[in-house]
C-alpha cells in the first residue's frame, strides 16, 4: 500500500478494488493502522497522506520495520551502521557454514559447529547480540579483501557474505544523503559505547511490537 500510494499520489482502495484478485476489504483497516501507528502515514485510512518517514521507507525499498530500524538509526546518529544491520536481518541465513547431519557426520559435523558457535562468539565479542555481531562480521570484511582460507578459518560461506556485503553497501547509499553527519567508515561497537547503545535501542524502539 505504502509504495504504490507513493507511486499514484492518491487513494490506493480503489485501484486494489479493481485487480484480478483484490484483497479481501477488512484487509485495509489493518493495513492503514499498522502505517499509521509506525507514522509512514498521518492518518490510519487511505485519505492519510505519507509522511517523512514513509518516503524514507518508500525509498529504502526494504520491508517496513527494518526501514523503522534504519530511521531510528538516523535519528540517534547511526545511520550507516543501522543500514548494515537492517542488511543483516533481511538475509534468509547467516553467512556461516550450516552443519546437518543429512550432509555431514561424525568429526566434520562437530567442526563444522564447534567453528560456527566459536567464530560468531568471537565477532560477537561479548554484545550478546546477533545483529551487532553480524556488523562486527561486515566491518572485519571490509579491511581488506579476505582470502578462502580466511573465509574458511571462521565457517564463513563466500556466497552469502558477499551477497550480505552487496546489500549492506546498497542500503547504506540509499541512506547516507538523510544523514549529513554520517562518517565515511562504519564503527565498531566494540570501540564506541554510544554506537553500541544506540543501535540497541533503535532495535528496540522497531521491534518491541514482535
């Protein structure tokens, strides 16, 4: 609704009314609520109009609440950094190898999850926090360009961490123009608490209703 009311810049139940399969029409209430209460719309019903926040979302073309994650992000000063994240939580997978015993057994099994749970602790370093741990993975790939064998030495699948890379890197310029103060290099939580802290809340403040 969001998008294609951005796209028409007028009421969208009439052109939904009218599709091949239209939506069911207690659908809509939900639907205008749920923008309204995440403020992309300013009012809960087709007469709204989008607000800031949803030209934002329609923007970032990304599913609604991690585009609520990455406006907090610009609001508390971290936008880069929250792009990255919301690049995290949109993969169906983490980079890291999976062990399953349809494909592995015995030694190579145990490795392959003894490597996996070491490597995300160590990236992790004591955040207790998936989403920082995988900005901490992203910031370590970004160093430089990381061998197979450095790849492999952390359980890490070159397929999948480069396709979170690309996507990281493709929400983080969409991003970066609302946000003037945006440094150039992404921050380490690990190195400054604020990062650590602020990223905290905005995944708090987007999710606290799941």
């Amino acid at each position: 609704i969001l998008r294609l009311r951005a796209m028409l810049n007028s009421p969208v139940i009439p052109v939904l009314e009218n599709v091949i399969t239209p939506p069911a029409r207690e659908q809509f209430k939900p639907a205008f609520d749920s923008l309204h209460s995440m403020q992309f719309f300013d009012a809960p019903g087709d007469d709204g109009a989008i607000t800031a926040q949803g030209k934002i979302a329609v923007e970032l073309g990304i599913d609604l609440q991690l585009s609520k994650l990455v406006i907090y992000g610009i609001m508390l000063g971290v936008s880069r950094e929250a792009a990255c994240i919301a690049a995290a939580l949109s993969m169906d997978k983490l980079p890291f190898r999976v062990a399953t015993s349809f494909f592995h057994e015995g030694e190579e099994l145990n490795q392959i999850i003894a490597t996996t749970l070491l490597s995300q602790n160590e990236f992790d370093d004591g955040h207790y926090s998936i989403p920082i741990m995988m900005l901490r993975l992203l910031i370590w790939g970004r160093e430089k360009h990381r061998t197979n064998s450095e790849l492999a030495y952390f359980g890490i699948v070159r397929s999948r961490f480069s396709t979170y890379m690309k996507t990281a890197q493709h929400i983080e310029n969409r991003v970066i123009k609302y946000d003037e103060s945006v440094p150039d290099l992404l921050r380490d939580p690990s190195e400054n608490r604020y990062v650590a802290n602020a990223l905290r809340l905005a995944l708090v403040w987007a999710f606290r209703t799941q």
